[in-house]
C-alpha cells in the first residue's frame, strides 16, 4: 500500500475504501494505471472490509479472487471499494470495484469477488 | 431451463431475473436445491441480461463465470437475478445473486461474476 | 447425477474422472451439451477428488468456483477430471478440465479452479 | 515489472516463465512476499503466454483471471509460469502458477485462471 502510495479513506462495518492517487510510476506504457496497482488496492479494500467482521482474535487472508478488468485504468485518483456479503465464522465473501475519477465523474474499471478466510492468531 | 423448471419472470434493459420453485429431484442428499442449478438458473439470467445489451444480430456464449456459493440453498422458491455491469462491442461483464424465499423473507445465496461474449449469427 | 446420467469412472488418491454420455435432453438448441451439464459434472468431480484428501470425518462443499468453457460442447461422450492442487484442514483447491471425445479423439471444452471446504459432520 | 524486480526468464510458443528474486521490500509484515506482487507477476506470465499465440498485429489485454493462493510466498525466488490452454482469434485462456523456491526445492503457492483479450492496434 506504501510502495503504491495508496491511503485507507474509509472505514465501516463491513465496508472499507482505500484511495489511489494517479501516478506515473504506477503506469503502463499507454499512460493508464497497471492492472497489478489496481488488483492490490481492490484486493486490499476486500481483505481490510472482512477484518471489519472478523472475531477479535482472528487475522485475515485471501484465499482466492478473481477481477474483471473492464476498462483502461484513466484517471487522475481511483477509489477501490470492498464490501461484506457474507461473513462466517471462518470465511467471508466480498464483493469490490475500483472507481477512476476524472474531476467528479467516475467510471468502475475493475470488479472484484473474493473469498477471506478467518486465521486464529 | 425447462428440465429444471425454472421460467423467466422478469426481463429489463440490462437486467433479467428468472424464478425457481422448490423441487424435490433438484435436490442433494441434505434436502437444499443442489449448486447445478443454482449456478445454472444464475448463469442464465446473466446471459440473458447481456442478451438485452448485445448488438441485434448477436448471440451471447459465457466465456467463463465465477460462483461463491453462500450457503446452502434452502427455500420454496428460487429467484436468480443478472446485471449488465459492464458491456462493450465484444464482451458483457454481469453480476448476479440467487435468493432463497422461504415465504416472503430471502437470503442470498450465490454470487457469481461473469463474461459473456456477443457472438454473430 | 443420476438425473445428469453422470457415472463415477475413476476415483484415485486426489483425482476423480466422472463419466457422462451424450443425450438429447442435455443439449441446448444447436445440439451441443449445456454449459450447466458440463459445469455440474466439472464441480462434482473437484468435490469428489477434494473428499479423497478430507479427514475422515469431513464432508466437503463447494464455497466457489470458476469455470472457462473453451468451446462448444460437442461430443458423443465427455470426461470430467477434477485434481488435488492443494489440501489444507480446511480448504482443498482442485482444478479441472472436461474432455469431450468424438470416438478416441478428444478435445478440452472446459477448465476449472475452484476452492472447497472441509466440513465437519 | 521493473518497479518489482521481475525479469523474464523464458519465452516459448505458449509458455512463459518471469522470475521474482526475494526483496524486502515486496514483503508484508510477515516476511513473505505480497499477493499483490505475486499476481502481477503471474498475470504478466499468462498475459506474455497469450502473446506469443495472438494474431501478429495484435496487442493482448487481460479481460479477467482469477487466483488461488494457496499458502505464504516464503521463498529466496519465484518463478511465475503462464501456459496458453486455448486460443482463438479473439480470446486467449491461461492458466498458471508460482512457484516459491528455496535453494532448489520449490512450493506452488498460487493458481490462475485468465481470459486474454487479442486487441487490433
């Protein structure tokens, strides 16, 4: 999250916001955000949106995901977005997306849905 | 769709739903309506919804879908919603959910991602 | 399974093989065998070779799976293969794949990665 | 790539390998190397793997993957190798995996399953 320059912009029960700003270094030849920046934020939104309803003791880890790539990742800040859909006592599933921003107007270029599962520390 | 019983109740602009009754031979050992066809009824309201988005002379093929099953499928009846998230010339990403009605209360109880491709007649 | 016509051809230490023969009332309308035919025998056989990896007082359920369909299902039989990746107390990852033979030839039309859980009775 | 160390190690008709060695600063807290970091090297594999098979005018674009990760990426190097499994004119499915090696003994720690979108310059 660090080495992206990505921020935790929200936090609630069961659904966690991390910020992205653009960067050169996060893109790809044709000036858009690498999918690879883009999985990881999404893939952190989730696992950060599971915590938020896991037992007290209880770390988590992703066990699978699988994203859509629905469009080039344009835009000067992104918002990746991970919500609960349904918490167990040892697995969570999570839906996410990514939001790029140009000005106010956003589009979703990523979908992501992943199962977390609870690990006793 | 037939073999299984299930009917399309509801086709909109990007989104379809299609109904299941409970049915004693779509049943597993434990008495729940086996995953086969919830992902089935769910993989078609997905194709159907991207039906909705395709150019006129296209037909739609999955090219491939992701299930979480939630929990097991318990219920009178059956409804398997699917939304258009994303659509361009060539390939429709859909979202979907199964809900399990036992009277008028639901649980969600399968989520799937997919990709269908517009295929020319 | 029994409604499929689907047989268990092949259990062995982490890989099942289930058998399905062609019929009429499996196909779709252009005489190829339905994506949710395929996909269910395709799950059943990562469940079954899941279970030859479980402790013995487990059954297994599928929490998700993704599945590609390479091509159409055309075939006078087909082979599901589901294999052991990984086995944990937990969680067991298999990936699969659908062979469709026309007489000895064949040709892959499916894969699979799906993730199942260990669970105690 | 170059931002995580990556190199590419291999390059044949189909198969591509990318080679990770261990740096701090790809870890989380718990000395094993990112998820973030691990996908993106394997979905840079099956991306190169889908090019060495696409039209030669075309560029390649994941549309989707999904991964299993199946235990901590504790290793001193890894080896991502993407294998072309299918393609047609305008999709390619991958799969692949990453292995984690120490000294000359090696662990798969993930599994991927891509679709590959072929894209006209």
């Amino acid at each position: 999250m660090a080495t992206l320059g990505a921020t935790l912009a929200s936090v609630a029960d069961g659904e966690v916001h991390i910020a992205l700003p653009f960067s050169e270094h996060l893109c790809q030849q044709h000036g858009y955000v690498h999918a690879g920046a883009i999985t990881s934020i999404l893939d952190s939104a989730c696992g950060y949106a599971a915590l938020t309803k896991a037992p007290p003791d209880c770390e988590v880890v992703s066990a699978e995901f699988k994203i859509n790539l629905l469009r080039p990742a344009l835009g000067d800040r992104f918002l990746a977005i991970g919500k609960v859909q349904s918490s167990g006592k040892l697995l969570t599933v999570c839906t996410g997306e990514v939001r790029a921003f140009s000005g106010s107007a956003h589009k979703v270029v990523a979908l992501m849905q992943a199962t977390i599962v609870n690990v006793r520390q």
